[in-house]
C-alpha cells in the first residue's frame, strides 16, 4: 500500500518483540487516526455535504419531464428542427428519461445514477449537440449565450450532485464540484449580462405594484446576478452569493412566473418557464450547498 496506513502498517509488523495482539491495537490506531469516508475508505480529501438542494433539483427536471410529456414536445429549451425524424417519439423519450433521472435523483440510493445520467444528457445531447448548432447559427446574439446557460447551469447542478454522492476518490470529487462551480458562476454572468442587453424584455416582468419602478428592479437583478457570478467563480463570499442568489430565484417564482401562468395557463413555454424556474433553484441551491464547510 502506497497510504500512510500501509506503511505504518508496515514497520509496526516489522518491529520486534511485538504481539499480535499489540499489532492489531496499532493498526486500529492508525486507522482511527486517517480521515475516511462512510464506508471506511480512507480518503486523500474531503468531500463536500450534500443538503437539500439536490431533491428540489431533482423535482425540477422531473417537472421538466412532466411538462414536455403532456405537451408531446421537446422543451423550448432544447431545440429540436421541427423535420427531425420521428421527432415526437424522440420528444416523448426525453421527457420520459428526464422524469425517471430526476426521480432517481431525489431517492438518496440512486441519486449518483441520475445525477450522472442528467449530467451525461444535458452536457453532450442538450448542451452541444441541440444549442451548440443555434450558437454557430446565431452567434452574434447574447441572448444564444444567456439561452444555452440555462442548461449549462442545469448540467453544473448534476454534476455536482454527481461528485457528492457517488463512491469516488474525495480528490477527484473536489475537482469535479470545483468545475460545476465555475460552470455556473459563469452562468450566473451571462445571466446577469442578459437583464441588461434586454432591459426592455426584462423590466415587464416585473409586477408594476413593486416600488420602486420596474426598471430598478430588473437592474438590480442583473447586477445581482454578475455579483453572485463572480463571487463564485473568485471563491469570495461564494456561499453567501450562491444563498442569495437561490433565494432571488425562488422568489421569481411568486413575482413573475406565477402570475405569467395565471394569465395564460395555456402555454408551454410559461410552464416550461416555472419548471425550469424550478431547476434552477435547485441547481444553485446544489452549488450553495458545496460550497459548504466539507465533512470529516
């Protein structure tokens, strides 16, 4: 063994004059003494804790799923061309495979499967393959950018989800929290960048009840947005921003997209909107949740 474990081990058998039953308390000593997971693997880092963010980033996609099965199409979200071969059956299994990820995602025993399931479909299929041909279609908008964040941000949640419960080396699980981490304080930019190159798509939505005025508010958000983004990606305040940030997109839900639905309960896009809303809470929830002091 290349641990410290081993060679302690190692020159404890080597001593002389020591009984077996002297080895065996030294070997239980320096076992207690190394940081080990659950399962009584020693680890070589610490993992980070796991909240609640992960259930309700799993009952977002599930509500995807749910949404993309009773409308039989592919979320907005996912661009698909309309002569795509046997496009409503591929709509269907997605929606589908969406459904059963983000249930196995919410049961503890599965949570590793799903998550890596939703992070292999989002990152390769939903990422590159359905937005990365709107973005060499449409590279000169921001809006493509701000559009393919949103599920950029949805693949750092799984991601991260990914590395905090399935059984790997602490080390790499730390990288691969660090990267979902980056990936969505990046998001988090580009999302805040959006508020303001479309104030005039921004600023309606929000309730013209709420003081001061419209337009502050979708300021105030955008900047909200770039401040989380690049507390996250410099590790300063990153938990504080990411909390905050979680809580600015819960409260959309009751301010915009609620009320949005009410109005027309007809459409798939406004559905799609708050179930996104929704898996959007919990991937920044998720990243809040990393951030958090690792377990020993």
């Amino acid at each position: 063994m290349a641990t410290a474990e081993g060679r302690a081990t190692n020159e404890i058998m080597h001593r002389p004059g020591l009984s077996k039953s002297a080895v065996w308390r030294c070997q239980e000593c320096t076992r207690k003494m190394a940081p080990s997971d659950e399962s009584g693997n020693v680890m070589t880092a610490e993992k980070t804790t796991q909240g609640f963010g992960w259930r309700v980033y799993g009952l977002g996609v599930m509500a995807l799923g749910v949404v993309c099965l009773a409308w039989g199409d592919f979320d907005p979200g996912q661009p698909v061309p309309k002569a795509f071969p046997d496009r409503t059956a591929l709509a269907y299994a997605a929606a589908a495979f969406m459904l059963v990820a983000g249930a196995a995602v919410v049961w503890r025993r599965t949570a590793a499967w799903g998550a890596a399931a939703l992070t292999a479909y989002y990152a390769l299929i939903v990422v590159i393959l359905m937005n990365g041909r709107v973005v060499l279609a449409h590279y000169a908008e921001f809006g493509t950018y701000s559009g393919i964040c949103e599920q950029l941000a949805i693949t750092a949640g799984g991601l991260i989800v990914y590395a905090a419960s399935a059984r790997m080396d602490a080390a790499l699980a730390a990288r691969l929290t660090r990267l979902g981490q980056l990936a969505f304080g990046v998001c988090a930019l580009l999302f805040g960048g959006a508020h303001f190159v479309y104030m005039n798509l921004t600023a309606p939505l929000v309730p013209k009840w709420l003081p001061p005025t419209q337009e502050f508010w979708a300021y105030a958000t955008g900047v909200g947005h770039i401040a989380a983004g690049v507390a996250i990606l410099a590790g300063v305040q990153a938990r504080l921003a990411a909390i905050l940030l979680t809580a600015m997109f819960a409260s959309f839900t009751p301010l915009v997209h609620v009320p949005m639905l009410l109005a027309d309960p007809s459409s798939h896009w406004i559905w799609s909107e708050n179930a996104l809303n929704l898996a959007l809470i919990g991937a920044a929830w998720v990243v809040a949740d990393s951030l958090a002091r690792p377990r020993r």
